[in-house]
C-alpha cells in the first residue's frame, strides 16, 4: 500500500516558462519526485511505526529509522520532502522582491536582496556535484547553508524556508553545464509570499 504520494503541482508544467521549461518540470516531477516516493515507500514496506509519521518527523528522526534501510529512507524521504517544499516556493509571474518581515530578516542579516541572492548563489555553486541550497530561519534572522545529495536542514534540527535544487536533473535540458544561468533565472520564479509564509510559521 503506498502511503506516501506526489503531491500534484500546484500550476501547469508549462508555468514557469521561460526560465523553468516545460520538460524538465514534466520530468523533474512526474519521473524524478515520484521515484523518490515509490523508494521511499518500497523502503518503510512492513514498518508501521514510520509508515505512520508524517514524511517531515521522519525526516527530523532519522535516528530511529532502522541502520538497514537508514540510508534509503534519508535519500528518499529527504527528495520526497525537499521537492514537496521545491514545487511551492516557486509560481508563475513570481520573483520581484520579498515584503513585511521576511524582507526585514534579509536586510539585517545580509544588508540587501542583492548580497542575500549572491551568497545564496555562491552556496549553490560551491555545492559540489548533486545537492541543494538552502535559506534557514535562526530565531528571528536568516542563514544560508547548503546540503549534498537529499539531505536536508531539518536533519540538523535547522528549518529551511526555501531550498534551490542544483541537481543537474533540474537544470540540464535547458542550461546544459551553466549552473550560474540556470540560476540567476531562478530568481524570476521565486514565490516570496509562499517563502514569507514559512518564515511567519
Ligand atoms: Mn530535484
């Protein structure tokens, strides 16, 4: 029985078009997020305890996960909840620039949008090989780290408030190698309400 499942995305694949392209959401969702579920649940088959915690507990627990599919559960539940989070804190006609409290965080923990996208971008492209960067909230200001893999900072007992995949599944049919491009048109998708949602939480 599969417990944990894709959640649709909240917009048409075609979207977030030009900067995002219509393939790689259609793949990136329905090919990659799904086999992260379909492992997920193949890994947690028999084990009714985790099989009922939600996919962001097991993710903050992974120490009671058993050794024997610890490493499975990690990479599976962690792309299963960071692309779940991925497909929100990105929309059609987004970017501009964040309001209220969450632009107020940004500007004295970075001093402006500008610096905060440059470091958020230098953690993305120091990233070596598959991983993401994040943005986590640390009391009332902001942080930026980054994760190999599926990791994710909740796994660190850190909340994430927006992550950007640099797996080169998200940019490759578009940017080919130019991480940076991918990128800095990422920034055009960016849906700072839905990021400003999860910083008030
Ligand atoms: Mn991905």
């Amino acid at each position: 029985m599969a417990k944990f499942e894709v959640p649709p995305l909240p917009y048409d694949y075609a979207a977030l078009e030009p900067h995002i392209d219509t393939q790689t959401m259609q793949i990136h969702h329905d090919k990659h997020h799904a086999a992260y579920v379909t492992n997920l649940n193949n890994a947690l088959e028999g084990n009714a305890d985790l099989q009922s915690m939600s996919a962001e507990d097991i993710v903050k627990n992974l120490n009671k996960v058993p050794e024997n599919i610890r490493t499975a559960v990690r990479n599976n539940v962690g792309g299963h909840v960071n692309h779940s989070m991925f497909w929100q804190i990105m929309a059609a006609k987004a970017g501009g620039e964040p309001t209220g409290a969450l632009a107020d965080a940004i500007k004295s923990s970075f001093t402006d949008l500008a610096s905060f996208k440059d470091q958020f971008q230098k953690a993305a492209m120091g990233r070596f090989g598959s991983g993401w960067a994040w943005v986590i909230k640390d009391g009332s200001s902001l942080k930026i780290v980054s994760t190999p893999n599926q990791d994710n900072p909740m796994m660190d007992g850190q909340m994430p408030i927006m992550g950007g995949d640099v797996w080169e599944h998200a940019y490759y049919l578009k940017y080919q190698n130019r991480r940076a491009d991918y990128l800095a048109a990422w920034w055009n998708v960016v849906n700072w309400p839905e990021i400003a949602k999860r910083f008030g939480k």
